[in-house]
C-alpha cells in the first residue's frame, strides 16, 4: 500500500523532503499557507557552506554578549520587550557554549553538512537548473590578522574537520576581487564552498520536479496536526477541508512551535530575524560571495542583483520590522561601495528557525508515531536541504 505523507512548509527544507519522498514511490502532499520558497528561503544569501560548522554560541559569547546587546549597531539586537520570553532560549544557548558542547555540536552538525556542495550540484542539475549553483568558494575579509585571529576558534574547526582554508593577503584579496576597500588586508577563502544566485527560483525548481514526479502542492494554513479519530494515520486541520495521511513532517521553520504545541510538543526553537539589503542590477561588483567577518555581514551576487546581508535579531514572530537593522545594512554596503549612494536598495526581513545549540531537529517525533521532524536549521537550512532530505526518506521509506 502506498505511503501517503504530508509535508507542511514549503520552503528549501521542506520542497527537498517531498521531493525525496515522492521518488521513493511515496503519495506526497506539499503544503504551505504561502506561494513555495517565499519566506526564509527566499531571503537568504544562497550560501552552500558545509564547512559552517561552528554553532552560534561559541566560547567566550558570555563575556561579548553584553557590550554586543548595548551597541544599537551590532550585528545581535534583542528586542528590550521580548527579553522575558527569549529568556529560557537564551538560557540554554549560553549553556551550549561550553568547549566540550561546542565540540559535540560541531562534529554533529559535520556529520549533517558534509557532501552539501555535491548533493546540491547533483541536485541542480536533477532539476534543471545548474546555472544557480555557482563554485567560485567564498571569500572572510579582515582588517588585518589580529582581527582574523578572533576568530581562531572558528577556523580551527572547520579546518580540523577537514575544510580547505586559504589564507590571503591583500594582494590575494586585490588578485580574486579587486573592487574592496583597501581597509580589508587579510581574509581566508573557502574555496570549497558555493552560492545558488536565485534562492527563490532554486525552490521553484525543486517544487515543479516533484509536481512532475505526482506529488502534489496545497496552499492551506494548517491549523493543528493531531491523530486521526479511531487511531492510525493523522488529520490535519486547515483554513480549508481536513487532510487526512498516514505520516507528517513538520518542515514550518520558526512557526513550527506554535503547530507543535498543539500537540504538547514544546520545541525550544527561537526565530532570528534576519535582514538583507539588495541593489537591482549591481551583482557585477564581486564575483562570488564575499564575507565582512568583522561586521558579520555577507555580500552575494544575485541573478537580480546585489545582496547584502546579515544580523541577528531576537524578537519574535510577530513585530514589525526594525528600520535601523537594514539602515546598517546600507550604511556597511555605500562604505564598501560608495557607487551605490543614491540606489534605493529593496528589503527584506525574514525569521530563521535557530535552536539553542545551532543543531536542527531532525527525525521522529518521540512519542507520536508517524510524525516527523525537520526544523531548527537558523543560517543553513540551505546547505542543510538535501542532506535532511535523504535522512528523512531513508527513515520514512527505507531501501
């Protein structure tokens, strides 16, 4: 008998799972309240970056943090007003930056992201759009190498994970983009890492080839998810008519507690604002995706044109977007190029799902047989997709 599954979210996450399913033989439906890839995965800065594996909540954030939460500008703002309610989660983040957590964390999420760049080009090419994914590394710039050395902790994992490093100096800066202020002397290019130039498009890609494959797409709110009257199977209850499946998965981002909770699930998972910037018609400025690491601010050539983006804010689903947060964002990008002065940039604002310890929840739901989990992904669930992909159909459809 054929499997039939829900998956509730339409976003990079979720499209990569249904479309993972349904080529296993699986009756797969794909549902989100808004058109596929149009919240988070659509933002973002299309950075493939499987050697992004230390978690947020490094060692030594306790002692940065306060001066961080203080300078309006910094690239971590919390909303004075959502502090009791972001409490426990940061609770726990600070708990998760201890060395030997850190650690742990890091080889977990090794474990997730490895083989990212492969399974993403194999991917493109599956569904039609190998020009997305470019393979030109990414590029950490620094002031000079007292300021890379703040970042020792970092670099030390990814290399001892196995991640390709190339240390430059300004010459090896001026020799791959030759457009940066002279400020920038020092920078470590991964060349190993990639840039899809369309995040949306990339979505609408994978949406389609699972439509082709018979899978199906629903736009519906789901409501609640509980089990099916009777026993077996669950029902799904949306702003339209009840679905009623065998197996779901949760593939909601940073809205996934709330449709949890209806089930007494309490997933310790926090939105983190983030914001981008973007310039139509100015992706010629670089060549490949090029890091601020002191600011925490990346730049990415997009198809439509240049992306700048970053910051972390802690504030909730439910405010309204905070105007200093891409006024920073611009204020960082006419510094770099003062050609874009007078260009009104578009912007954007959407929510990453981010866990305490950086590391998505993926897998079955303990205690509710047939529900399934794939969240949690904060800064990467596009490096993450297909990778959580293949977990969830190895799990969900073995052989």
């Amino acid at each position: 008998m054929t499997k039939q599954v829900a998956v509730i979210g339409a976003g990079i996450v979720g499209a990569c799972i249904a479309f993972a399913l349904v080529k296993r033989g699986a009756r797969v439906v794909l549902i989100d309240r808004d058109e596929p890839g149009r919240a988070c995965s659509y933002g973002n800065l299309g950075a493939i970056s499987e050697s992004s594996i230390a978690p947020l909540a490094m060692p030594g954030i306790v002692s940065t943090l306060p001066a961080m939460l203080s300078d309006r500008d910094s690239p971590l703002a919390l909303a004075p007003g959502y502090l009791p309610r972001a409490l426990p989660w940061l609770w726990q983040f600070l708990a998760s930056a201890k060395p030997q957590t850190v650690h742990a964390n890091a080889d977990r999420l090794h474990d997730l992201y490895q083989g990212s760049h492969a399974a993403h080009a194999a991917l493109a090419q599956e569904v039609g759009v190998p020009h997305l994914l470019q393979q030109k590394g990414h590029l950490f710039l620094y002031p000079d190498d007292e300021a890379r050395a703040k970042d020792k902790a970092t670099w030390t994992l990814r290399s001892s994970h196995g991640q390709r490093l190339d240390y430059l100096d300004r010459a090896g800066i001026e020799n791959l983009e030759s457009g940066l202020p002279a400020r920038y002397r020092s920078a470590v290019l991964i060349p190993d890492h990639a840039t899809v130039l369309d995040p949306l498009r990339y979505v609408q890609a994978v949406v389609r080839a699972f439509v082709a494959r018979g899978g199906e797409l629903l736009r519906a709110d789901v409501r609640t998810v509980a089990p099916a009257a009777g026993g077996g199977g669950w029902t799904l209850k949306t702003d339209g008519a009840p679905l009623h499946c065998d197996e779901v998965v949760v593939a909601a981002g940073a809205w996934a507690p709330r449709l949890l909770g209806t089930l007494g699930i309490k997933l310790r998972l926090e939105s983190q604002r983030g914001y981008h910037v973007q310039y139509p018609g100015q992706s010629s400025l670089i060549s490949r995706t090029v890091v601020l690491a002191d600011k925490k601010v990346f730049m990415a050539p997009m198809v439509d044109g240049l992306r700048i983006g970053g910051t972390v804010e802690i504030a909730g689903l439910d405010a309204p977007p905070t105007p200093r947060r891409t006024a920073v964002l611009e204020r960082l990008a006419v510094e770099v190029f003062p050609q874009l002065a007078g260009i009104a940039p578009q912007h954007w604002m959407g929510h990453r799902p981010c866990m305490p310890d950086s590391v998505p929840v993926i897998g079955p739901a303990p205690g509710h047989a047939g529900l399934w989990l794939a969240v949690g992904h904060g800064h990467l669930g596009l490096t993450g997709s297909v990778n959580t992909a293949r977990r969830l159909a190895d799990a969900l459809m073995p052989g």
